[in-house]
C-alpha cells in the first residue's frame, strides 16, 4: 500500500512509491480450544439452531486478548490479517484490520469481495477481475466539481450548539493533524442482538407497515435507548441523535466500482422528549425527514467541512454520544453492503460474526445466512446496556446473543 503525506496545498494524499510500499503483515494463531468453545446459538425452527460466534468470550479465554490494529506508524502495518485456527475444529477466524484512511464502508466489502474472487480463481493465472475496482479518486473530483455545496441542516445545528466553543484550526495544518492521529481505535464492549426475518417483519408491522423496516428498527432502538439512558444516568438527555449513512454512489455518477470511501452521514436531532412522548411511528417518520433527504450538494459540503472545520467536526464527535446530554444511535446500516456475497471457494462459508469496532453509540447491521435474519453489532457499554437488555419492546423482537 501507499503512505499517506501532505500534498502542496496542504491536503491529505496517499502517495504510492513501488519502491517504499507499506506491505501487509500476515500470520497465523492458534488457539488450544476448539472453535465451538465460543460458540452461542439460538432455536430458529424445527429444532434447528442459529450459531454465533462470541467475540467477548473469544477475546476473554482464548489466549489472544487482543489483536494488532492496522496503522501507518510504522512499515507491515497498512494491512493485518491473522487466519486463527482451533484445536480439532474446521472453523477458521479471518482476521482482517485495514486502517479508516484508506478503507471504509462499502470499499472494506468490496476489497474483501475482489480477494474471494481472486481466491477462487487461483487456477487461473490469465484470470482478471470481472469488475476492477476504480482506484484513481479522479473521477470523485471531477464529479463534484461539477456541484454547487448545500450545506445539510445537521451542520448548521452542531454549529448552533457550539457556537460559544467551536475549535478554530487554520485548514492548513487539519490534514496533518488528521494524519497524526491514531485510526479508529478499538471498542470492546460489543453486544450482538439477532431478529429472525419473521420478528423483524413483525416489527416493522407493529410500527408502520408503510416504512421500511431500516426505519421501524431505528424508530423502536432510539426510544428504548434514550429510556435506557435515562435510567442509567437519572437524568433527561436535552437532544436524541440518530445517524444514518448514505452512499453516494447511489446517488451521482461516480462509478459503483469506486473502490473508496464515498458514503455520508445524514443526522436527525431530535428532542428527547418528543422521542418519548411520540409514537414508534412517528419517531420514524420524523427520522425519514430528516434523514433521507440527501444530496451530492451535500455531500460536498460534508467534504468542505471535514477539510476546513474541524471543529464542528470535534463538536459533532462530542455530541454523538450516550451521555447525561445526549442519546445516541449511530445506525451504520450496511446492509447494502455485499457480504453475504463473500465466498472462498471452500464449501461455505458459514459467516458467523462480523465485528466492526468503532466509538460507542454505533450499530451495525449485518444478513444472517443461517435462517434469513439480521444480526445487530451494538457497541454500547455494558453498564448502559444493562438497563437496554431489560426492555420488554426490544425483547419482542430480539435474541440477546451476548
């Protein structure tokens, strides 16, 4: 891979010098237990059972308490994969860390996507990928180039709310600090929630059967939430956060092939009160307002702000957040992504977890192949999720796998 430096004019650039590449460290692990060990499963029907695989109890009595995080620090970093195998067990973990700067949303399952196939046609030395991702960030410029900015109503209310206290940073001098920072670290209190299609289908009945069951979930996980927050923190957080992502590719003429980063983040800041006081169906409906009406334009003033405010971004990241101040659900709803697709020409596989660790607050949601629901990665602290176990409308619908 590349490096990443600072470009003339001051802006982030990933410079790739055949000579200097930033290689990929690659191992294997093993661990003395068998893989069922850390298994959890849930009835489906007629006696079958749904298996996961428990990521905490993994990490808690495997031996391996950790595993190495992609970074650019230093040289075989820019890409992790660890292939842990189990004692007397078929079952492998792949382990795969790619730092945020260079891969995010769609593009993780895309690269992923590209290597099964590549896999498969190991045979093959001719062989060249039936869609070649597009690298070259040109044809992201060249397009926005073409659109006038519109800035999005989330930004115009971060910056109301910090107006008092916004960082002022000269845009100069933001890419190199971005670049300095560490990537995404890793979150450890990670919960796994599963709906069968049939509850989840039953959800968005008891909600709104004329919205989408995206909306009923994120509807019935921002009350029940915000109630656990109150709770927790005996307090009533002033605003509720809901976060979803859009991706541009959908959306402008910037090839699906695009192997980058080209998704967004719409927000919807909504009372707490109100939240509580309204419906299921009206939360999704005042949630479908304020997020799905997306743009390029605002997109491209989503880029604006990521280069020259970085402040707003600070105040955003500190609002964002389960707190006595806020409620957060940061629904990264990746089901567009293609990774049920993912197969390694071995007879599978059976995907049994997909971990994304990120700040607290996001949620993940993820196919699940074995019967045809969805599992919910909640990245939530555990005390918090203590009360948000307890509730009886998310228990309607949900398996709490750990």
């Amino acid at each position: 891979m590349g490096r990443p430096s600072i470009g003339k004019n001051g802006k982030g650039v990933i410079v790739v010098d055949p000579d200097n590449l930033c290689m990929p460290d690659i191992a294997e692990l093993s661990v003395k237990l068998p893989a069922e060990h850390f298994f959890e499963t849930c009835n489906y029907k007629n006696g079958d059972m749904v298996k996961f695989f428990n990521l905490r109890k993994f990490f808690r009595e495997s031996g391996i308490s950790a595993l190495p995080e992609a970074t650019f620090s230093h040289d075989h970093s820019a890409a992790i994969v660890r292939l842990i195998r189990f004692k007397d067990s078929p079952y492998v973990v792949l382990y795969v860390s790619l730092p945020h700067v260079i891969f995010d949303g769609t593009a993780i399952a895309a690269f992923l996507n590209n290597w099964a196939e590549c896999t498969r046609n190991l045979n093959n030395p001719e062989y060249k990928l039936k869609y070649p991702p597009v690298n070259d960030r040109k044809v992201v410029r060249d397009y926005f180039n073409t659109v006038t900015a519109i800035e999005p109503p989330h930004t115009k209310h971060f910056k109301d709310l910090g107006a008092e206290s916004l960082v002022k940073v000269p845009s100069s001098v933001i890419a190199a600090l971005l670049l300095a920072a560490p990537d995404i670290p890793a979150f450890e209190e990670q919960h796994l929630l599963h709906f069968t299609a049939e509850k989840l289908e039953q959800l968005r009945q008891d909600v709104d059967k004329a919205q989408t069951t995206n909306l009923a979930l994120a509807a019935v996980l921002t009350k029940t939430i915000l109630q656990a927050n109150i709770q927790m923190f005996n307090s009533m957080p002033t605003w509720s956060y809901v976060m979803f992502p859009y991706d541009c590719r959908h959306r402008t003429e910037v090839p699906m092939t695009y192997s980058g980063n080209l998704s967004f983040s719409a927000v919807a800041p909504l009372e707490s009160q109100t939240v509580l006081d309204e419906s299921y169906k009206e939360i999704a409906q005042a949630i479908k307002e304020h997020c799905s009406k997306v743009s390029s334009e605002y997109a491209k003033s989503l880029i604006y702000t990521v280069e020259n405010e970085i402040g707003v971004l600070f105040q955003a990241g500190i609002s964002l957040c389960n707190s006595p101040d806020t409620s957060y659900v940061g629904l990264t709803n990746l089901r567009y992504m293609p990774l049920y697709s993912i197969d390694f020409g071995y007879g599978g596989p059976e995907i049994l977890s997909n971990g994304y660790f990120i700040r607290e607050g996001m949620q993940r949601i993820y196919s699940n192949k074995q019967d045809g629901g969805i599992d919910l990665f909640m990245n939530i602290k555990d005390d918090l999720f203590e009360y948000l176990k307890k509730s009886d409308e998310l228990l309607k619908y949900a398996d709490i796998i750990f």
